[in-house]
C-alpha cells in the first residue's frame, strides 16, 4: 500500500510540511524545521531524488526556490496515511467494546485538555503583545 520510497523521519516530517505550508523556500523551510539551511538542503536534495519534491523558481524572488511536494509525493503521504488509518481502525475494531467506551472518555479528555492549554497559550501571547 505505501510508496516504495524509503523516507527518514527528518525527511518525512519535510513531506508533511509541504503538505500543509507549500509553496515554502528553504530559508522558511529551515525555521519551521529549526535546522541548518544547509541540513535543509540536502534534505530536499534526497527527496528531490526520490520525485517527492519538485523546486520552481519563486514568483515572489528570482533569488529563491520554492519547494512543492510532486504528485508522488502527494500520493506517497496519502497512501502513508491510509495504511496508518488501516492499522488504527484493526485495532480498534479487535478493542472489547468496554475498553472502546473507555477509550472514547479519554480521547474527549485529551481533546478537551489541548484546548485548554492552547487557549491559555494563545490568551498569554495576546498578553504580551
């Protein structure tokens, strides 16, 4: 089911980045990453090669290259996600229906936590604005 494309966890988190934040550049790239440009570099070098990302000049600079996941890179990380999807739902359908329930009150509480805490943190950087 997933692309045959051999990808480090590095690289892989630079799929998901384009995927939510393309076109991007290098130099942004490396700040969302918190690496080194030329870490970043030849990170998007490898993936390059593997056809997962395409560079274009930037329309905004002729100085800069944005990066843009291919078309097999889109498919790599949707038949990622779909194999991951795949396993969670086996599991969850061999879960007893009990252990289902109690897993369903936790989920709302953690969700209900993250919201608590990502208020509280979007309420302090309004504060110190």
């Amino acid at each position: 089911m997933t692309s045959p494309a051999p990808v480090s966890s590095s690289q892989l988190r630079v799929l998901y980045v384009l995927d939510r934040d393309q076109p991007i550049n290098l130099r942004t790239l490396g700040e969302v990453l918190g690496s080194a440009p030329p870490s970043v570099s030849r990170m998007c070098d490898r993936l390059a090669a593997l056809g997962l990302v395409e560079r274009s000049p930037s329309s905004a600079s002729r100085r800069e290259l944005e990066l843009r996941l291919s078309s097999r890179g889109e498919n790599y990380l949707k038949d990622l996600r779909a194999h991951h999807e795949t396993g969670l739902l086996d599991v969850i359908s061999a879960m007893p229906p009990e252990e289902l329930a109690a897993l369903a009150v936790g989920l709302s509480s953690f969700r209900l936590a993250v919201e608590d805490v990502a208020s509280k943190t979007t309420g302090d950087a309004a504060e110190s604005a």
